[in-house]
C-alpha cells in the first residue's frame, strides 16, 4: 500500500497537516495532499482539523526515536489526528501502546507499507469517546459505543490468536533461513577453494602439455629437414625417377648418380646449417599461433548470466527448464564426469525421472541397488566438489524412500511449473496466464532454486524499465501512481529529470536518467495516457507465452497472435530498443511480434 491510500481516507475535514518527524525522512514527495490541505512544520498543538505526521524505526538518524513520538503524542488535543509510521519489519507498537491510551488516542487504521524504508502505518484520532472503527478500505463502521468496544475486544483476542503462531513460525523459517544461509556459505567457499586449485593444477598440466608438443614439433621438423637434404633421399629419388621412365631415365642415371656423389659434401653443408634455423623458426611460428591456446583453454572468462542445471530430470520438465537454463541431463555412465566438466549451479534429481520410464528408473525404490550407488557417488562427488544438491520432490516421497535418505542441501516439495507457452489463452482465459505468471510458472520454479543456490535469477528476465517524460508535479504524480500501482511493477523508471519521483525511490524502484539496463523497456512518454493496472502484467504475460521480441497493438483487434506489423509498441525487448531499427522494419530483419488487445482499466 502507499502512503497516500494510506493517508487521503482520513483527510475529511483536515485542513492542515503538521510534519513532526525528528529524522532525516522526507515525507512530502510521498503525501500528494489534495487541494485546500496544506503542509507545515512546527510545534503548537494538534487540534482539530489537523493531522500530524509521525515516524519510528530502528535508525534515529532516518526514522526518529521513540522519545520523540512521546513527545508528539503530549501536544495532541481533542479532535486532532495523527499518522504514526513504523521503519521495522515487525512494528513494536507494544512500545507506544499504553502512551496512545495514555492520551485519549485510538488507532483507526493499520496497515502494512510498500516502502523500502517504510513497511507500516497506523492512524489514529485523539478522541474522548471511543469511535467506531474502520473497515478494511477506510471506511468508518457504523456502531454504537458497546458493540464497538465488544467487536474491538472480540477481535483483538482472535487477531493475538492467529498472529502468534504465525510469529512463532516466522522466527523458526527466519532462523533456519540462516542457518542454511551459513551452510551454503561455508561449502561455497570450501568448493570455490577446491575449484581454483583444481583449476591451476589443470592449467599449469596443459601448460606443460604445450611445452613438451612445441619441443616435439620443433625435434621433428629439424629431423624432416636433415632427412630431404640426406643423399640417401636423393639416391632413391634418382632411381625412382629412372625407373618411371626407363629409356630416358636409365641413360642419366649414371651420370647423376655421379654428381651426387661428388656434391654429398657441399650439399650436407648447405642443406643442414641452412635448414635447422627454418625448422627452428618453423617450431616458433607454430608456438606463437594463439590458436593452440585457444583450442587448450580449459576455462571461460565470461560471466555467467544463466542458471546451471545438471540434473536427473524428465524429458518434459528438461524442455520446460531448458527454457530459462542450461540443463545437462546426467546418465548413470558418466553423470560424475558431467558434473566435474559442466561446473553447474546445482546437480537437481526430479523425484519423477526416478519413478517413471527413463534410464535412472527406478533409483531410489530399492528395486535397482546398482542405481542407488551410482546416485549416492554422484552426490558425493558433487558435494565434494562445491555444487549444491537438490531434491526436486514433485510427487509423494513414498514412492522413491531411498532418495529421502540420501543427503541433499536442499528439498522442493512442490511441481516443477508450466510453461506459458503451453496454455492456450482461449481455453484457460488471460486470468489463468497472469496467475501461472506470478506464481506456478517454471521461471519461479527456477527462480526458487536460484535462491538457494546463489545462481543467476531467471526472473531478471521480467525487469521492465519504463521510459517517461512528466513535464510538471501533476505529471509526476500520475506517473508515480501509474507506476506503483502495476501488478507487475517496473523496476525501473527512466526519465530526463528525477525531480518529484522520489516516491518511485522509497518504493524500491530505480528512478534514472540515461540508457535504460532492464530486459524490456515499456514506452510511456505520454503522461496524459489512462494505462490499466494490469497493463505490464498482461504484455510479460503474452511475452513469455509468445517468446516475441516486441509487443503491442495493430490496427485490427487482433489479440494473442502473431503479426508482421505493429501499429503501436507497448512492450520491446532492450537489445531491439539499442538497435534503433524502426518499427515497420522489425519483421523483415527477423524480430518476432505479438499482438494484445487492450483491457479495460480494472
């Protein structure tokens, strides 16, 4: 939620709003106050028609200090309001609890903040009457002062019920979350260790390797030489070249044989001392071809921008993961080298390629030891060498009991995802497409393991910078509100001057100038335009589904299809943007384009 959905429903018959916040915090960019309220700083009390704002959190340098809102709390009046904003993750308001009651102050409205550093707020009334309380959308509940206070009284005991369990389990994930985090840590640093030893052994061995191919070339091409300039050469040429034609041939043979002999000492001569420099600058050419390094380079410089996956997986789910990876099947025979070679992110085994058909069926069921040990050295091998092992359990653990007992790094308990491309927007409805994007697709599946692995996350893939122009503080603030109220948020938002969109920056969304760096850029340089909240949703949507390089609108009401034109592009893949290739041109050099028809606003 913003701040502003937070605030604006409180507002009626506010006609000023006092900042109280003691820390560096900046709240103004984030209020967007309606006409005829304004925004002052100072310290007379608060009454009626006024709100003040508030803040507290763990750093007093940003957030402000408890004693400070103690502080704000004392000047309170009947009739006044205020907006208290928490910086932790898990509000203390036990700590402010008992001084809000303290000075006639009752909270009308919680709720959580989508802030990076803002994550809660709380309005509350100072009031000498207990008010009724606010639904879910800030609007009051009609009641009388009994049935208020019973309804308050009734909820706060069901509220403590549910929420300490869920505390109790938060704590124990957030505890075994370092505790695995600290695992990971520790055998990544032990095999990256291992790594680069084996790397340099590996090095200086084809180093070696190279020296002694180089010393041999340079040995037998001084031996070549010797050998045509020896006599021995010659002589059997001569008689070779006699016996092909023997009436021409036989005649001279004697004389040439003659001349051989005279000349077997000028000719050694001149043929060994002249030829051992060309056979040594013969063996230097060859040394210095950079193709011979190239051909025995054994590592890549290049960074890794992609998940790595070897794994014991079912033909579908290797297609489906080699989608957003690089997957590596392993085969009973040579799974241990593959790992070693491939150098993976994580060796995965689906618990359904060792139950179905396939050339690890059916490992882990006790009915094929052979298989179970291959399995368990490959682990170990994989272990000892720095690569994460992981239990992909997408069916009941019953039907493969070997495999629980194995030692893996990590367990998903849950399917490997669908495919986009494998839905059919007709039969399933674009409601099904947006719910398989954000939570049952492969890419999250594989975005999952990326997590706890440390691997390239698949899901950068979706990051969408949105290119504006906002020419005032109207401007700005509709695109802020455009902009965070997506169900599929930008990461970032490129703009010829950030001025005004420092909301964009609380909110964890990158606010710059110049190029845009994310995978897909959305074009919204005209501020006046009414853009749906499902707008990006629906275009990443149709992109993963599609795989297509641009996408947008045509001029017929074409929708979820392929096209050779786009009239309008909503949606373009950044390398295609750098290109500066136009748009009537993009399907005759080979870019794919997809067409969406546009949605009401929802």
């Amino acid at each position: 939620m913003r701040l502003t959905d937070l605030l604006h429903p409180h507002l009626d018959g506010v006609t000023t709003v006092v900042d109280a916040t003691t820390g560096g915090l900046r709240l103004e960019p984030y209020l967007h106050l309606p006409p005829g309220v304004v925004l002052s700083r100072d310290e007379r009390p608060i009454g009626e028609g006024e709100l003040v704002l508030l803040s507290y959190g763990p750093d007093p340098d940003l957030h402000g200090t408890e004693d400070d809102c103690l502080a704000v709390l004392e000047r309170m009046r009947p009739g006044g309001r205020g907006l208290l904003l928490f910086g932790h993750r898990e509000p203390p308001y036990h700590r402010l609890l008992d001084p809000l009651v303290t000075h006639g102050c009752q909270v009308l409205r919680a709720a959580p903040l989508g802030y990076v550093h803002l994550h809660a707020g709380a309005v509350f009334a100072r009031t000498d009457e207990l008010l009724p309380p606010h639904d879910w959308f800030g609007r009051p509940v009609p009641s009388d002062g009994f049935a208020t206070a019973l309804r308050i009284a009734d909820e706060y005991v069901f509220a403590d019920l549910a929420s300490r369990s869920l505390r109790a389990r938060v704590l124990d994930l957030e505890q075994r979350a370092e505790e695995a985090e600290r695992a990971r840590e520790a055998v990544h640093e032990d095999g990256l260790a291992e790594r680069l030893a084996a790397a340099v052994r590996e090095k200086e061995r084809l180093a070696a390797a190279l020296r002694g191919a180089r010393d041999r070339v340079g040995v037998l091409e001084a031996r070549v030489t010797m050998l045509e300039g020896s006599t021995s050469l010659r002589v059997g040429r001569a008689l070779v070249s006699a016996a092909r034609r023997p009436g021409r041939g036989m005649a001279g043979l004697p004389r040439e044989l003659y001349g051989l002999w005279r000349g077997r000492r000028r000719t050694a001569k001149r043929s060994v001392p002249a030829k051992t420099p060309a056979a040594v600058d013969g063996a230097a050419l060859v040394a210095s071809d950079d193709r011979l390094h190239l051909v025995h380079r054994a590592l890549s410089s290049a960074p890794r921008d992609r998940l790595v996956i070897a794994g014991i997986l079912t033909d579908h789910t290797a297609e489906d993961f080699a989608a957003d990876a690089v997957v590596n099947r392993l085969l009973p025979h040579d799974a241990s080298l593959l790992v070693q070679r491939t150098d993976p992110d994580a060796v995965v085994v689906q618990l359904s390629a060792c139950t179905g058909e396939g050339p690890w069926s059916p490992a882990g069921t006790g009915l094929a030891p052979d298989l179970d040990r291959t399995l368990a050295e490959v682990l170990t091998d994989a272990r000892a060498l720095g690569r994460a092992t992981v239990l992909w359990r997408d069916g009941p653990a019953a039907a493969a009991p070997g495999l629980t007992r194995l030692a893996w790094d990590a367990v998903l308990d849950t399917d490997t995802g669908v495919r986009l491309s494998r839905l059919d927007p007709a039969e399933h409805g674009r409601e099904r497409l947006w719910e398989a994007f954000r939570q049952d697709s492969t890419r999250v599946r594989l975005a999952e393991l990326a997590r706890l692995t440390g691997a390239p996350d698949p899901l950068d893939g979706r990051r969408v910078a949105v290119l504006a122009a906002p020419r005032d503080r109207t401007d700005a603030a509709r695109l802020v509100a455009q902009v965070l109220g997506q169900h599929h948020r930008p990461s970032e938002v490129v703009v010829p001057d950030p001025a005004g969109l420092e909301e964009l920056d609380g909110a964890g969304v990158t606010v710059r100038t110049g190029p845009p760096t994310a995978a897909w850029v959305a074009d919204w340089t005209d501020p006046a335009e009414d853009r749906p909240d499902t707008l990006l949703l629906d275009l990443m949507c149709a992109q993963e589904h599609s795989q297509a390089d641009a996408l947008g609108r045509t001029a017929a009401d074409d929708d979820y299809t392929y096209v050779t034109e786009l009239t309008r592009p909503l949606l373009v893949r950044r390398s295609l943007h750098h290109a500066g290739t136009p748009p009537e041109a993009w399907s005759g050099a080979g870019y794919r384009l997809f067409a969406v028809r546009g949605k009401e606003p929802s």
